[in-house]
C-alpha cells in the first residue's frame, strides 16, 4: 500500500514528461485551424488607405482569394512582404490585407516601406476581424475558395517551398472547381 502512494504521482510524472517529449518534435504552425472547409467570418470595415471606404468580405464572392493579416511592428512580416509582392504580381490571386492592431500611419508607412503586394487592405485596429478568423500572432493567411469558404491557413511567414508546393496547386485546384 505505501509503495502504491509513491507510484501514482511517478506515473503521472511520467506521462507528463512523455507529453512535452512529443510537444519537441511538433511543427506550431501545423496547428489545425477549426475554421478550415468553413465559411470565412463576415467582415465589412474601413479602408487603410481611405477610412471613408469600405473593405467587405462579401466583395470577394466568386473568386479565389486570399486574407493575410500584417503589421507594421511584425518582424516576421517584414521576412514574408517581398515574397507576397512577387506572388502578388504573378500569381492572379488577389490578396487582401488585414492592418491587425495597429495604427493608420503606422500601417501605411510599414506599406510605403516593404512594398504593397493587396488589393485592398482592411483596418482592424480594434483586432475583431483578427479574433473572428481566430488569429493570435501574425503573419497570417487564409485562402478562401470562390464561395467564401476557408481552404488553408498558413501561420507565420510563407517559404517558397510553401507557395510552390502547396499553396500554387491549391489555388489551381480550386480556380478550377
């Protein structure tokens, strides 16, 4: 009976460390998003650029699109913008930005700066559309389908293995659906 006293709290012991002893070896950005193969939340909010103009989701109705929530204080945004430029200009796809916690200026100058690779970019100062696609850090992306529905979320910046090995055929798949 003592022994059994002493061997509980070993086990449990135990089968914490073999938990974080698995946490090594996972990928953070491989976490699954619950809003996958659902429909993307609905927005409609003002413009960076021009407060008197509105960014709404319901715009991007019949086209495959995407959502890439940026900052001006995010260093790993300023890694993925050029990437975004280029896949911007090439890629067909429009790209709308998503100014998340951030000031007016600040977001305009961070464009003026590395480059503006949207279409349009919603202002999200309070961070509501933010939290509704359940974003907690930035970079991130959304690609949405042509029916609005959430296909892929990519956390943090994209590599180019990434856009030519899964988000290129994605977007091609979908384009032809």
């Amino acid at each position: 009976m003592r022994s059994l006293r002493y061997l509980l709290p070993l086990v449990v012991f135990l089968a914490i460390v073999g938990f974080l002893f698995k946490g090594l070896w996972m990928d953070p950005r491989e976490i699954p998003s619950p809003l996958i193969d659902k429909p993307a939340p609905d927005f409609r909010v003002a413009s960076l650029s021009s407060p008197e103009q509105m960014v709404d989701r319901k715009d991007m109705l019949g086209k495959v699109w995407m959502l890439n929530a940026f900052a001006s204080w995010c260093v790993a945004c300023r890694e993925e913008q050029p990437m975004l430029v280029d896949f911007a200009r090439t890629s067909g796809v429009p790209i709308i930005g998503l100014d998340y916690k951030d000031t007016r200026p600040a977001g305009l100058g961070w464009l003026m700066q590395y480059g503006n690779p949207y279409a349009e970019i919603a202002f999200d100062q309070s961070g509501r559309i933010g939290i509704n696609y359940g974003v907690y850090a930035v970079p991130e992306t959304f690609l949405i389908d042509k029916q609005g529905v959430i296909r892929f979320k990519q956390i943090g910046p994209f590599t180019p293995d990434i856009v030519q090995n899964t988000l290129l055929p994605l977007i091609r798949k979908l384009q032809n659906s």
